[in-house]
C-alpha cells in the first residue's frame, strides 16, 4: 500500500500576465519503508511537488493522498498537524536557529508536539545520540560543521515521530564524504524503522548508490520511474 501518493497534481503560478506551470499532471506513489530519490534540473518541479506533499504548498489541481487519506479537504488544523507528526523535512540550508544550541533546537520541535520540561530534554538528547552527536548537544550551529548541523537538522525532522521525511538537496551544501555519511544515516534509518524518505537530488551517484527507486522529472513532468 502506498503512503505517499500524487494523483494527476499540476501547480500554476501567475508571474504578472504569464501562467507559469511548476508541475504538470504529476502522479506518483511512494511505499512505506522505501527509499525514493527524484532528479531533475533546476526547474523541473521536483522542489514544489516536495513542498506540496509536505502540505507547504497546495495543487492548482489534482490531489494528494497520506495513508489514502486525501489531504485538499484538511482544515488548517488538520493540515498543521500533518505537517508536524506525519511527515519530516530536512533542507539544504539546515534552517537551523543560530541562538540554540542542538540539544534546543531540536527541543523546539518538540515544544510544538506538545512535550515539556524534562522529558523533552531527554528526548531530543536521544534524538541527537541516534545521529551520532550526543557529545555536541551544547553546541550552536556556528560550532558545527555542516555535516553536523544536518544531523541536528534529521534529529528536528524525527522529533515527532513522523512516518515520511522528505529531503529537500540535503547534501547539497556537504562535501561528498559528508554526503555519504548522511545518505548512510538515513538509508539505515529507512530500513531499520520503515521510513519512508522521498529526497530531491541533483547528485545521480548518490540517488543510485542509496534509494531504492529514481523519479527523472523534467519540465514539470515525470519522464522515467526506475
């Protein structure tokens, strides 16, 4: 069963006169537990069809499915809380807040789930042990290397437990042993607690040594399912 699904979703923006297609009558599935990398160049869609999956964005038409649950008729609430314990996101720029250190600003997320004092505390310390930083926990950004700071930015996107983590290019800003290490990290993840991880890429090498399946997109359009 899939638990990810587009179906025929297309997104127009107005640019003054001119209708601008990002996404052109897109369809595709994505099982639990599996490992799916979309490729394409700048400007084929792959980062909106991403950001609409994830609920930051909405179709012009068509629909997508969580679960086989439609998301278009989710009220604001409903869509706030997809956002924040079914799926994950973790970005090329780490979007990580400079004044925290990792311990809090992977406590944020978990703030907004609802977990407090204490056992917050713990939590995100367990968070940050899983991806290998239990000794930079009071470190801020600035103290961290890139690779570092994506870890904390994984350990944010898996604080609320979500079943889908979507990654926007997040090698894009590591070097390629740093890439490896990351790309291994969740591909354990994926298969050891059936995450599912649909990931936007431009590096070919890295989609063919860790995803399962490769989505070619272009112009807007899926043109090759591997």
């Amino acid at each position: 069963m899939s638990i990810l699904e587009s179906r025929e979703v297309s997104k127009l923006y107005q640019m003054g006169s001119t209708s601008v297609t990002a996404l052109d009558n897109v369809s595709l599935k994505v099982s639990e537990g599996e490992f799916v990398a979309i490729q394409g160049t700048s400007g084929s869609g792959k980062s909106t069809l991403l950001n609409i999956v994830g609920g930051l964005d909405h179709p012009t038409t068509g629909e997508v499915f969580f679960n086989a649950k439609p998301l278009g008729p989710f009220s604001k609430r409903e869509m706030a809380r997809y956002r924040r314990y079914s799926v994950g996101m973790i970005f090329q720029n780490f979007n990580l807040i400079p004044t925290m250190n990792a311990q809090e600003n992977v406590g944020l997320a978990l703030a907004f789930g609802g977990l407090r004092g204490i056992q917050r505390n713990r939590k995100a310390s367990e968070l940050l042990d899983r991806v290998g930083l239990a000794d930079r926990l009071t470190h801020r950004p600035g103290e961290l290397s890139g690779g570092e700071q994506q870890r904390v930015a994984i350990a944010r996107a898996l604080a609320n437990n979500p079943k889908v983590l979507l990654a926007d290019e997040p090698t894009g800003n590591l070097d390629s042993t740093r890439a490896h290490e990351l790309l291994e990290l969740l591909r354990r993840m994926a298969s050891g607690d059936a995450l599912t991880v649909l990931m936007v890429t431009h590096d070919r090498e890295l989609a063919t040594s860790f995803a399962d399946r490769i989505i070619q997109m272009k112009d807007g359009k899926v043109t090759e399912e591997g």
